[in-house]
C-alpha cells in the first residue's frame, strides 16, 4: 500500500502525539516504588518525574512535526508516496505488540532479548538484500543478532539495576 509521503508523516506524528499524551495522563504506567524506597528522595528524582519529563518531551516534538507538515502540506503538492505496510514493518509491529503484552510475564530481559534478535536480524537481512534462509549469511546474521542482545542486556543489567537500583519487570515466570 502506498500513502502520499506528507500524509503519511501527518499520520504518524499524530499518532505519536496521542500515544505520548496517553502515556503522560496514564497512572498504570508509571512504575509505583514503595513509599519506603523513595522517601529520602527530592521530588524532582522521583521515578513518575522521569517519565513524565520524556514524554512531554516526546510530546513538543511530535507537536511540531504535525505542525510543521499541516502548514507546509497545501504549499508543496508533492506526489513523492512511500510504502507504509511491507513485510519488515509487519514483523515490526507485531514483535513490539507480543513484547508490550509479553513483558509482564516473560519480564523484561526475555522480552528484550527476543525483540532485538528478531528486529536486529530482519533489518540486516533486508540491509544485506538476503531471504531469511538456511544459508549461512542469515546464520551468522542471527549469530550477530543474539551476540548483540546479549551484550547489550548485560550492560543494560549492570546499568540499571545493579548501579541505578531501578526496578526491572521481571514477570512472572
């Protein structure tokens, strides 16, 4: 399916917009520390600040992006049309769907580690111009891919829970 560029962006900056402002009044989001933990810290450091201040600021720019394609939309008619729907944008909806639902169960390293592997080895195989196959370039691509997530984890892991002490979904299994 193919969209007119400027239409599209109109599209996905509003979208963005409504999902960031969601985020910003949603409640259930934002992660709630016992009051024990937190009860020695200023109130601008507390964990509901964090989020709050990313999506305001994911807010202004999406805000100004939408802005900014309204107004120059009706000056520069310009029939340049991008693909919105291929297969590396389908498989990158659904692996960010099944990890949003996921995460609660499988928690949140799991969750990462099968999110980056997938997405990180279908856009090197498209990067590449290859067919996921038996051959040995989407071996090596999915060795990568899980050598990648590993490492990245691990320092995400030492960085956030061991030297930040941030609370981490670890789900239920």
């Amino acid at each position: 399916m193919k969209i007119n560029k400027k239409r599209f962006d109109i599209i996905i900056s509003l979208l963005i917009l409504i999902a960031a402002l969601y985020f910003f009044v949603s409640e259930e989001l934002v992660v709630k520390i016992p009051f024990a933990m937190e009860r020695n810290v200023p109130e601008i450091a507390k964990s509901y600040i964090y989020v709050r201040f990313i999506t305001l600021g994911i807010i202004f720019l999406s805000g100004a992006i939408l802005i900014t394609k309204v107004v120059t939309f009706q000056k520069n008619k310009s029939t340049d049309t991008v693909s919105i729907f291929n297969k590396e944008v389908s498989v990158t909806i659904i692996a960010l769907t099944c990890y949003l639902l996921f995460m609660k169960y499988i928690g949140f390293y799991a969750a990462s580690f099968a999110l980056i592997v997938i997405l990180l080895s279908v856009y090197r195989l498209k990067e590449k111009g290859q067919k996921p196959g038996k051959d040995m370039m989407t071996v090596k691509t999915i060795a990568f891919s899980v050598l990648f997530a590993t490492i990245l984890l691990i320092v995400l892991h030492i960085l956030f829970t061991i030297i930040l002490k941030v609370v981490i979904p670890e789900g239920i299994i």
